[in-house]
C-alpha cells in the first residue's frame, strides 16, 4: 500500500496523515492564537510567527465550535482590575474568558494562556500606556502594511478587534519561540 506524499511549507516531504514535517518554525507547530475576547463577540488570530494565517471576528457561540481549540498555543486577552467600577459587559466577557478557556482544555488537553493587555503593550511599544494606534503601528512596523487588495500585504484585512487579537498573537508567539522584544531581527 503506497502512502501519498504532500509537502511541508519549508519543502520538506511528509506523508498525507502528518500535517507537518516537525523540523521547522513553519511547521504548523509553531501557530499561536491570540484571541481579544468580548460579551456577544470575540476576534482571534492564527499566526505563525511571520504571516497571519487565518483571522476573524465570530459571535461567541460559532466560535466556541472553530477548530482554533485543537491548537496547542492559544493566548487570550484577559480582564485586569484598575480600581474602577465595571458594568455587566465585563462579567460577560469573563464568563467568555472561562468558556474558552474550557473549550481548550478539551480539545488540545492544554491550558489557554491569560495574557494581561498592559503586558502586550509593554512587550510590543516598551511602554504599558501605548494606545490602540501605537499597538498596531508596532505591529505594522514588525509584520509589514496592510497593502492593497491587489498587491496585499502580510496585516491585509486585519480589522478593528482583529489588531488587539494579532498583538495577543505576536506576544504568545514571542513569548513561546524565544523573542524578548519587538525591536531587532527575528528571533534565532
């Protein structure tokens, strides 16, 4: 019985029941979700360190039944207290917060990761009080423009919540393959 071949991104040959060859970053191995979580909706992006591989923005519900959950690296923006009163939206969105973080739990039998946004921002601009458009000027600088739709770049189509789920993204995948900062090279 002969076993059709396919190719992994980096050229190397694999057969037809693996999805990666295992011995590079451009193996599906190294995809991190990063996920910007809301009260009826939520974004996340797929990134693998260098593109955006998949992103949008799903009502909880369709969400919860993605194939996102069977990912091993899945980060989320979570919820910190600064002291000020908080309305009902911001439970909801913990209630969120737990749901996903039980839908990873069954799928890929691992822990999602909470990830603080005063964190990212820090990561990403070196300073916890960046706003949104630094956030994404940072990302930008790193990743490369949005483009065109005739000449797109590696951001194009990033939208609205799907900045703040792409920066969760680049920090997990930072903070899981070894990269200390935004500025300089890749990562070795």
């Amino acid at each position: 019985m002969s076993r059709e071949i396919h190719y992994c991104r980096c050229g190397q040959s694999i057969f037809h029941d693996m999805t990666e060859c295992g011995d590079c970053d451009k193996s599906t191995g190294s995809v991190v979700i990063g996920i910007d979580p809301g009260t009826e909706q939520s974004a996340f992006v797929m990134f693998d360190g260098e593109i955006v591989m998949d992103h949008g923005i799903w009502p909880n519900a369709e969400l919860a039944l993605h194939a996102i959950w069977g990912q091993p690296r899945i980060f989320c923006e979570m919820i910190a207290s600064y002291g000020m009163a908080v309305g009902a939206s911001v439970f909801e969105t913990c209630v969120w917060i737990g749901r996903f973080m039980e839908y990873a739990r069954q799928d890929s039998g691992r822990d999602l990761q909470r990830v603080f946004r005063k964190d990212v921002k820090l990561h990403l601009c070196q300073s916890p009080r960046a706003k949104d458009g630094n956030v994404r000027q940072a990302l930008i600088d790193r990743l490369g423009p949005q483009g065109t739709k005739k000449d797109q770049g590696p951001t194009y189509g990033i939208k609205s919540h799907e900045w703040a789920a792409l920066a969760v993204a680049v920090y997990g995948w930072d903070k899981t393959f070894g990269r200390t900062t935004n500025n300089g090279g890749p990562p070795a």
